[in-house]
C-alpha cells in the first residue's frame, strides 16, 4: 500500500501508546511500518530534501500533533508516553484522530495560531468559520517541497518563453554563458571567439570540454522553429566524422523527434541532444538569466548538540 498521510497515523500511534508504559520513537517507526504492511520501497522513499524516510517523516508529525493537544507527553529525547487526555480520546473517539478531533483542544488552537502546523492546514482554513480545521495529508516539508516544485516548474516555463524570443545573436551568447556556467571552455572570452562561428559542414563552433583544454566538444546551437530531426543530426554527425571529432551537442530552442534521438544512441559518435526544455533547466540549475529572489532556511534540532546532557 501508499505510504498514509500523517493524520492517518495518529489514532494507531495512540493505540500504541496506550499499549505502552514509555515509547521509543524509533519503535514507533517500525510498529507503523508493520501495521500498515509497507513494503521495502515505502521504507526507503525519501522526502524530497532526501534527508530523512517519508514515512517517518509523517510519523514523527503524527507524534508532534499529538504532542501539541497534550495527547502525549515527552519524557526524555526521543522517548513519550500518553496522557489521561489521550486515553480518554480513545475512549470516545471513532476510528480516526483527525486534526479537527484536535482542535477541541486549547493548547493545540495555540499551537496553530504560531504557525507551527502544516501551511496546507492554514490555507485551507483561512477564513473558513471558527478556524474550522480542514483535513490535509502533507507534513509541513512536504507542502513546502510541493510549493516549490510549483515555482521551479513555472520558472522553467517561463525561461524558455524568455529564449524563444531573443535575437539569434544573443542566443548564441546565452548558449556561451550556460556552457562556461557548466565548467565548460574556459572562461566566457576564450569560448566566446569558439562559439557562433560561421558553420562549417553543419558544425557551428568548438568549446573545450575542460580549463585545460585537454579534449573540445563540437557545438551546433539554432532557434529551429519545428521538431529538429534525424536528418539534421545526421548531417551533424558527419560533420564530427569529417573532422575526426568524437564529442558534440547539438542545442535547440524546440525539441528532437523520436528517431533523431534514436540515431543518436546507436552511433559511435557521442552526441548529446539539448532541447528547449533542458536549456531552460540548465539555465536555472546554473542561474543564468535567472536571479534569486527569496531563501528560506529549513532547520532542525541538532541531536548531537544535547546527547552530552
């Protein structure tokens, strides 16, 4: 089965506390693991951040929620137990504990008026009546990985909008600025002369592959209106043959057919194809004609701080 949203694995992490005289948060990952029968692959999927198992990920937020309404109760680094309240949720709740069971709670209406739920939960609440909870299944990393996403999705989009305008010229400057970004030719002088050169049997200029100059990359570098394919490549190829070339990419603001990129795969040549989309995702990996607007420093308890205690 899918790895459950956090609220999911509140009431079964009650049910184990109450089980419990004291609980060990590392047993609780491994009793929820086993009680909702995931697989290998579940255990080892990481948070997009990869520092840390979605499903403890989710647990662990299972385990703060519960916390913050005074459910459980911390009795020393990474150990808890629960509460009379808890037992008495248990008691007289159905089969799920929901954010919504939790708000009843006044240290828990606390803990969410300083922002320290999930942004999902609060978007989804604003305005909504009494600060009515609404259920949400992402921890706090997750919707902020996910708003990210959303913004560097975005971005990419908008690069390559920003490319398939500029001049010919300019293109090849940019073509330039992302290869030396990349730690290709040099620096942007020497690649510049190589680069935008008149084109030679289909070859547009030649780009050290490294400082030192100890191999080169044949480039081709064009604003193709349409779908660049085999022939083009083809052509490309010979080029690199006729020069006794081993090396070349060939950039476009568009995009390969299937059988050019084919072609490439099955021909001695090493030949890397860069359609529009990847240079849009090699200009924001490398921040070329992009610039940073915001950071946000995600932080978290350091164990090994308060293990000399």
């Amino acid at each position: 089965m899918s790895i459950p949203g956090f609220q999911v694995f509140m009431r079964p992490v009650l049910d184990y506390a109450a089980a419990h005289d004291e609980c060990r948060l590392r047993d609780v990952y491994e009793a929820m693991a086993d009680r909702f029968e995931l697989t290998d692959d579940d255990r080892r999927e990481l948070l997009p951040s990869g520092r840390q198992p979605l499903f403890q990920n989710r647990i662990a937020w299972a385990v703060t929620h519960l916390k913050k309404a005074n459910l459980l109760e911390p009795r020393s680094r990474g150990v808890f137990a629960i509460t009379e309240r808890g037992r008495a949720v248990l008691e007289n709740i159905g089969d799920e504990v929901t954010l919504a069971d939790l708000n009843q709670f006044e240290e828990f209406r606390e803990f969410r008026k300083r922002g320290g739920t999930s942004g999902n939960d609060d978007l989804a609440s604003a305005g909504s009546a009494e600060g009515a909870v609404t259920d949400v299944a992402e921890t706090p990393e997750e919707a902020l990985a996910g708003a990210w996403r959303s913004l560097d999705a975005a971005l990419e989009v908008e690069v390559l909008n920003q490319v398939l305008q500029v001049s010919p010229s300019f293109f090849e400057r940019l073509v330039v600025d992302v290869l030396v970004s990349m730690g290709y030719g040099g620096n942007r002088v020497e690649a510049a002369r190589a680069v935008g050169k008149s084109g030679d049997g289909g070859v547009d200029g030649v780009i050290d592959e490294d400082p030192l100059g100890l191999d080169t990359v044949y480039l081709q570098a064009k604003r193709w209106e349409g779908s660049v394919g085999r022939p083009e490549i083809q052509k490309f190829a010979g080029a690199l043959q006729g020069m006794r070339a081993r090396k070349g990419v060939v950039i476009t603001t568009s995009e390969f057919t299937r059988e050019a990129r084919e072609y490439v795969r099955n021909i001695e040549n090493r030949i890397v194809l860069i359609d529009g989309q990847r240079l849009a995702r090699l200009m924001i990996d490398h921040d070329v004609g992009v610039s940073e607007t915001t950071r946000y420093v995600v932080k978290q308890v350091d164990q090994d701080y308060f293990a000399g205690d």
